[in-house]
C-alpha cells in the first residue's frame, strides 16, 4: 500500500514537471481589473494589518479595489486579498522557478512574463489557470514584457526587439540594434519608447518603424511619466527633459541634479532627491517650494492622493506631505530597512528587508 502511494505521488510531481508548473493561479470570470483605481481616502491613514511573511513579495499588480496580482521572490504567482493580506485560492509556480516582471493583457485574460534567471519568456492564461506558451530568449533586459496590440507582445533584448503572438508564442518579427537596448517603455497608439546603451531615446511604431530619436544621455535609473502629448524622462545629464510626444523635440529641460524619482500633476511637478529633499517647480521649471524631509534615500516610486505625496523611505517609514506646502501631514509605524512600497487598492503596502509587512489605508 505505502509503496503504491509512493508510486501515485511520484507520477503527480512528474506530470507537474513536464506541465512546466506547480499548482494554478486563477481570477473568476467576474472578476475585472481596474487597476487604474485612485486611494481616494488616504487623509490620515490606518493600520489595517501587519505581518511576516516567509514568501517575500517581488512586485504586484492591481486587480480591484481589494485583490492585487503578486509574484514573490520565490516565484510564486498569487492572488492576495489586501483587505486582510491572505492568498487568495492557489498559487502557480513555473518549474524552474524566479518570475522578474509581470504584464496583464488589456482585456485581463493573460499575463506575460519573464525570467532573466532562466532566459524565459512566457504567457499565462489567469481566467482558465493554464500555462499558454513559454520560449527561451536570451540576452533579456531588465524589462516587464510591453503589450502594443490584443494579440502583439514586445519583449526587449540587449541586441534588439522582438515581437511574439500573445497566443501561441510564434515570433512574428525582430529588430536588432547596434547600440545596445537597456529599456523599453509602453506609450500610447501602439507606439513605444526604447533607451539605447548610449543614452539616446528612440521611439516607434509597433510596425518596429523608427518614428524618432533624440540623444538625452539617459542611464538605466530613470523615469518617465507621459502626459497628454508631453514626454518627461529623467534624469539624463543631471536634468529631468520634457519632449513632444509626436516629434521627439525637446521643450524644457529642468535640472535634476542627484534627482530619484519625480510626478507630474496638474502642470506642477515634484522632484524627489536621493538625499531625500523634495521639490515642488512650476511646468517651466520655477521652484515654488523646497522641503528638507531628513530621512535620507528614498526607496520605489511616491504617488499623489488627496492633496498628498505618499513617500517612502530606505530606513522603514513612509510620510505624507503636503502638495501645497510640502510639510509634513502623516507617518507610518516603523519598520526595518525598506524594500518594497505598492499602491494597493484603496491603500498601500510597505514591506521590509526582514519580510515584514504593514497595510494602510
């Protein structure tokens, strides 16, 4: 009897390691993401929960006001409910392990993934929990796959671009680059942004058509936020550029000196500093106001609500301050170093190097 039960678990664990997984991970049909939800009533926010997890979380995506889509250092694929920091049904696991971005497909039907460890792209079904199609590309960058099109993935290597079928994994076109990619960034119309080894910022169409290009002295740090028909990118030679969208021509450049991380909103922008200051300036680059938080590195991206900017810190506390003022309004119990900090639903995630966990809204 032990034996044949033996024999009934080893044909299990071989099915699954030819399958190229472990376990599922599935979203209900009814179950739509709006990941574009705002934390609308972040005032004065409060400790939902906290605790320690063994699976550190890698990164996630919104789901809905309440689910988040999470992947783990260890490579788990999951649903965590925020409302009390619980799996949500299974998790899936590929086989050889260690998942480095995630993207949902625009109607939430797929992810695609990739995996620089094992030099593996892939696509996952999240409606029917069925693992679609995986390849070996090697080379990747450090770069969550980019949807152009329902049915067009882009996925970017350090010798170009390749464009793969959403649905089976077919390679449909490829680009190389003689300069060398370290980034690819979604835009707008099916177009995309690509950073060259040298600095220079490209843009095309998802024909792999060169629309434009223009040399900012860019580095793999930096951030980009779209706005409208404006492109801000930065920092690249010590200074935050913003383009024209459609041309690639330069109309401002601000300077951004040790700059971290900044946000557009309502024509103002607010510059964060690796020393940890922060700087609100006019659309033409006029200093209103500076603020000194004297909390040292920054770690992640902040994000606006209610009239605040939601910051958080290297050594384990998040703050709000002041859009108006730049003052201080709110700050978080105390963790150790941080090492992750999610907008989340209606709230947001902090998480520290000893796999801490607090929730706020």
């Amino acid at each position: 009897m032990v034996i044949q039960m033996n024999r009934f678990i080893l044909s299990i664990v071989g099915l699954m390691i030819i399958s190229g997984c472990y376990g599922l991970v599935r979203l209900d049909e009814g179950v739509n993401f709006h990941n574009d939800i705002e934390p609308l009533n972040l005032k004065s926010p409060t400790l939902q929960w906290k605790k320690r997890t063994k699976d550190p979380i890698q990164d996630m995506i919104i789901v809905n006001d309440s689910l988040v889509l999470v992947w783990t250092h260890r490579g788990s694929v999951m649903i965590m409910n925020m409302n009390n920091g619980e799996k949500q049904g299974t998790s899936w696991t590929p086989s050889m392990g260690h998942i480095t971005y995630l993207t949902i497909s625009n109607d939430g039907n797929l992810f695609f993934y990739i995996s620089m460890k094992n030099d593996l792209v892939g696509a996952y079904d999240i409606r029917s929990g069925k693992h679609l199609w995986k390849n070996r590309v090697d080379h990747l960058i450090k770069n969550e796959p980019i949807i152009l099109s329902d049915s067009v993935v882009l996925i970017g290597t350090r010798m170009g671009l390749e464009l793969y079928d959403a649905y089976n994994g077919e390679l449909i076109k490829e680009k190389n680059d003689r300069f060398g990619l370290i980034k690819i960034i979604p835009s707008k119309d099916g177009r995309f942004l690509m950073v060259t080894d040298d600095g220079q910022l490209n843009c095309y169409d998802h024909h792999l058509k060169k629309l434009w290009a223009q040399d900012l002295k860019l580095d793999l740090h930096l951030r980009v936020n779209i706005e409208r028909d404006r492109i801000f990118i930065g920092p690249g030679n010590d200074t935050l550029w913003v383009l024209d969208m459609e041309t690639g021509m330069i109309k401002n450049g601000i300077d951004f000196v040790n700059g971290f991380d900044f946000r557009v909103q309502d024509n103002y922008l607010y510059l964060l500093y690796r020393d940890g200051s922060l700087v609100r300036k006019d659309i033409n680059g006029q200093t209103l106001w500076t603020s000194d938080l004297k909390l040292g590195l920054p770690i992640g991206s902040f994000f606006p609500a209610n009239g605040q900017l939601f910051i958080p810190f290297a050594r384990g506390v998040a703050i709000s301050v002041d859009t108006e003022t730049g003052t201080e309004i709110w700050r978080s119990d105390t963790l150790r170093r941080l090492t992750g900090f999610w907008r989340s639903g209606t709230g947001f995630l902090l998480q520290d190097i000893e796999f801490g966990m607090q929730y706020y809204k």
